[in-house]
C-alpha cells in the first residue's frame, strides 16, 4: 500500500508540475505546436498512470477489508500461532501451508525467510520456492466494520415454506427426491 501511495502521489506531483509548465509556455508564445502536442501527450500518459495508481489503491483497500479477520482453525507454519488473527497468506504452490501476516512480511517477496516453526510439515526453506496469496475460507470472522462474511445458503427444512413461492411445503415442491 505504502508503494502504491508514492507512486500515486509521484504521479501526482509530476502532473501538476506539467500543468503549471504548459500554460506559461504557451502564453508567452515560446513553445512550437509540435512542442505543444508532446506535452499534451506526457500530460495524457501522466494522468492514465495516476488513474491506474488510484484503481490499484482502491482495489487493494477493498480486498484488504474483506480478507482482515480472525482465521478460526487455522495456525500459522511459520511461527505456529493460532488461530491466525489479522490477513492470512495461503501458498499457491504448497498444499496447505498457510501463514500469519508477520511471517509473509518476513518473507518478503521471495528475498526474505521462510520459517517452519509449526514443524508438522514438509516445507522448503527457500522463499523462491513460495507464492502467497490473500485467503479466507469458511470460518472466516471479519474484524472489519460494515464487512459481512459471505453468507452460506441455508437449505429449508421440509416443512418450511418452498423458496419457489409456490405456497406448498419445500418436501411436498422443490424438495421432492432429496433435491
């Protein structure tokens, strides 16, 4: 986030330095049109990157919120706590291995260290061997507020109402043959 926020305002910075610059070059009648045409064009690439580094933020804060929580069942290989409390890190090319935020940030993209502190299983020491993603499962709580975990589809019981409106029971409608 912190990466994305200072490509942002970099982005930022330059834009208004090239909308302050443009105008007084084309007051004072100093910049040709094939001058003129170049900086519109810095000026529209400038403004694509700063829109791209927003929706980037945006979409990274959102996913953020929705994977922050507590992880009910699941320790950390790297240092062993549990339940992982905070984002939890699943390894795309390991089966089940799983770590807590602070063992990702020790990781550190492949150049830091990866820990095998749980010791219940198999794992490679090198960090290139790794690929961690975002990742929350079913027993997922959010600790984020106004964020609802995605909820379950509850199958009726058979005596409760059909969710087709029909008016009949669910075992005597939708739920005829154990559908």
């Amino acid at each position: 986030a912190a990466a994305t926020a200072a490509a942002t305002a970099a982005a930022t910075a330059a834009a208004a330095a090239l909308a302050m610059a443009e105008p007084a070059a084309i007051v004072e009648g100093e910049a040709p049109a094939k001058e003129v045409d170049t900086m519109e064009a810095k000026r529209a690439e400038i403004m694509a990157k700063v829109e791209a580094a927003r929706a980037a933020g945006a979409k990274l804060e959102k996913q953020k919120a929705d994977f922050f929580g507590e992880h009910a069942g699941i320790t950390c290989d790297g240092c062993g706590c549990g339940p992982i409390v905070g984002y939890r890190y699943r390894c795309t090319r390991c089966a089940n291995h799983d770590v807590c935020e602070a063992c990702f940030d020790a990781w550190n993209g492949g150049e830091g260290e990866i820990k095998n502190g749980l010791a219940s299983q198999r794992l490679s020491s090198n960090p290139k061997d790794h690929n961690f993603d975002l990742h929350k499962d079913k027993g997922f709580k959010s600790l984020v507020k106004g964020v609802v975990a995605a909820a379950v589809a509850k199958k009726p019981k058979p005596n409760e109402p059909c969710s087709c409106d029909s008016g009949k029971k669910y075992k005597k409608c939708c739920g005829v043959g154990g559908k």
